[in-house]
C-alpha cells in the first residue's frame, strides 16, 4: 500500500470535492490493500482499479500499488486538489462573513 501526505482533515471538504467531481460520496470504513489495511474515508474513483482511503486525522491517502501509474495517480491528485480548494473558498468566505481582509504577501528584499 502507497500513501501520500497531504493536509486534507476536513470531511466537509472531502465531500463537497467529491461532489464537484462527480464522485460518489466517501464513506467510513476500513480498506485493505494487498497485505495492509486502511482506515478513514473510503472512495471509489473512476479509472482506479481499488478504492482508496482518507485518514482525515494523520493527512495520509492510501492507495494500492497497482493505481501508481500516471492516469490513475492522476485522478486521485485531482480529488486531492480539489479538496484544498474547497477548503480554501470555506475559509476565504468564513474571513470575509467576519470582514477580514486576505494578507498581503510579504515582499522578497
């Protein structure tokens, strides 16, 4: 089983991604790939041959070795991607509901 680290801990994020791509929604439960076992939020995406899992405490996604070919690796960076931008507007649209102003960036001397 590969993971990749990510600092996806939201499940209203994961949901609202899955949702924006057409994927059925995560739900609960273990996975177990070859010889080791998951535990978070379990997707099914389109074109990879396993589901794979979301623990949303550590950031880790699980998924099996045979889906680490570049389509399929593809895919799931795309559920990834689109998690950070749901949360991204959630937080950005929390900050201007309290009148907050984004940060400027600070610039390089």
């Amino acid at each position: 089983m590969l993971r990749v680290v990510t600092s996806v801990r939201d499940r209203a994020a994961l949901e609202a991604a899955c949702r924006e791509l057409d994927v059925n929604p995560p739900r609960q439960g273990r996975l177990r790939l070859d010889n080791d076992e998951a535990c978070g939020f379990v997707v099914r995406l389109p074109g990879l041959r396993y589901p794979v899992a979301f623990d949303l405490r550590s950031g880790f996604v699980a998924y099996h070795r045979l889906d680490n070919a570049f389509e399929p690796y593809a895919r799931l960076t795309r559920l990834i991607h689109a998690c950070y931008a749901v949360h991204a507007r959630r937080l950005r649209s929390r900050d201007s509901a309290k009148g907050r102003r984004p940060a400027k960036a600070k610039q390089a001397v």
